[in-house]
C-alpha cells in the first residue's frame, strides 16, 4: 500500500513492532533503544520513535538524549514539511 503512496516526505515508525516491520532490513527491532538511538542512520524520510505512552517514561527518563537531540529533530522536519 506505501508503494501506492509515492509523496510521502516522512514516516514515523512509532514502536518497537512498526521499527521491526518497517526497518527490517536496516536493523529495526534489535531493541527500541538502539533502533531510536540510530535515528540518523534512517535517513531524512524515517524516523523511529517510542510509543507516546504513559508507560514510556522510565524509559524517557532513562534516555535523556531523545528529549534533547531526536524531539528537536522531529518538530524540525514537521516544521519544514507543514510550511511547503
């Protein structure tokens, strides 16, 4: 169904189960921490993110460089996509 989809600028692949299926071939699924710490390695298309629930904080507090390097980077890329 992407395939049909040829405009699409950017992909949040939201969770560990979206990061296996959607980035199986460049690693998706070792563990949410290294695959959301590889977020450059994605490209400017895709970006992996953990699941936006209430559940996630310990991890968000465990991993204070999401907050501080990859939130940053996705209101960037929303921004500049909204303003086209």
């Amino acid at each position: 169904m992407l395939e049909q989809l040829p405009s699409i600028e950017l992909t949040l692949v939201i969770g560990t189960y979206a990061q296996a299926w959607h980035l199986k071939p460049a690693g998706g699924g070792a563990n949410l921490t290294a695959t959301v710490g590889a977020w450059r390695e994605h490209g400017a298309r895709v970006l992996p993110l953990p699941h936006p629930s209430p559940r996630n904080n310990g991890w968000l507090q465990r991993n204070p460089w999401f907050e501080a390097d990859v939130l940053p980077e996705l209101k960037e890329r929303v921004r500049a996509l909204r303003g086209r």
